[in-house]
C-alpha cells in the first residue's frame, strides 16, 4: 500500500512508486523471469481460473482482484522458456495483509474473507473487535480474500516466511 499522494508531488508530476508485480506461481526472481519470458501469454491462457492477464510491461501478472490461484500448475506446464518452474517450492512468497480499511477493526461485523479462505488463515475477532489476523504460515497467498473484502483492505506482498533456527 503506497503513500498517499502530495500535492508537491502531483504538481511536479511524481507518483508513488508502483508495487512490485505480482508475478504467477512460481516465477523465476524478477530479473531472470523478465529475460526468460517471451511474452507469448501461453501461461495466461492457460490458467483456468483466469486469474493471469498480461501487464502493462508485456508480462504476465496476477491479478488477485480477479479470484483466487488454486496452484493447478497449468500455467507452469505451459510455459516452453522456463520463466515457471513448477520445482520450486513453495510456488511464491505472497501472503496477504490486512489494512486499516478493515470492517471489523471499525466495529463492523465481517467475515467476508475468513469465509472464503481455502487454508483457514484468517481469523476475524468475534463482534467487530479488532482487524482480521493472517496466520503467515497458512496462508498460501492464492488471493482469494483479496477480491472478495467488501473495503479493499487485503492484499498481497512478498513476505518470505522465516525459517525457525
């Protein structure tokens, strides 16, 4: 979640800087994925749930707005240049984040993205008495309580999860 604009930046034509992409499961890292990809969207057409859709980069991206990733693998089978390799595990490091916008943390009862999650990573304080909480190490970042939060208060970021020493 970026910064809200300032005037001085407006004027001056600056714009906070985009998000990172959210790139399909599992993507090379930024750089090498970018050289590998052809930009033939064979992944895009072949994801199922349509939840890929070429970026403004020429790039396919994930669009979690747009439903949830079942982690099918039909987008890395597609894929003829090795940008996906569905050997790496786990198939990305997104999880989702809760923002202000939060019903429940304004005393509004909602459940909306507890109902939805396929992993039972959500947990939303009973009567409106706080933000939901994301267990990190549940949540697969398949985005689907990103779409379906009636405030917009979800997204996905990168969090790699930590490994116990």
């Amino acid at each position: 979640m970026s910064a809200p604009l300032t005037r001085r930046a407006l004027l001056f034509g600056r714009t906070a800087p985009a998000a990172p992409a959210l790139r399909p499961p599992w993507a090379l890292a930024e750089a090498a994925f970018a050289s590998r990809c052809t930009r033939c969207d064979a992944c895009v057409r072949a994801c199922p749930e349509q939840v890929l859709a070429r970026g403004p980069d020429g790039l396919p991206r994930f669009d979690a707005v747009a439903g949830e990733c079942t982690f099918c693998g039909d987008c890395a089978a597609a894929c003829a240049t090795g940008a996906l390799d569905a050997t790496l595990s786990p198939p990305w490091e997104l999880r989702a984040r809760v923002g202000d916008g939060c019903l429940p943390a304004h005393g509004v009862v909602c459940a909306s993205c507890r109902e939805i999650c396929p992993e039972s990573a959500i947990r939303v304080p009973p009567g409106g008495r706080g933000a939901a909480v994301v267990d990190a190490e549940r949540c697969s970042g398949c985005g689907a309580c990103v779409g379906i939060c009636p405030t917009a208060a979800i997204a996905l970021s990168h969090a790699p999860l930590e490994v116990p020493a």
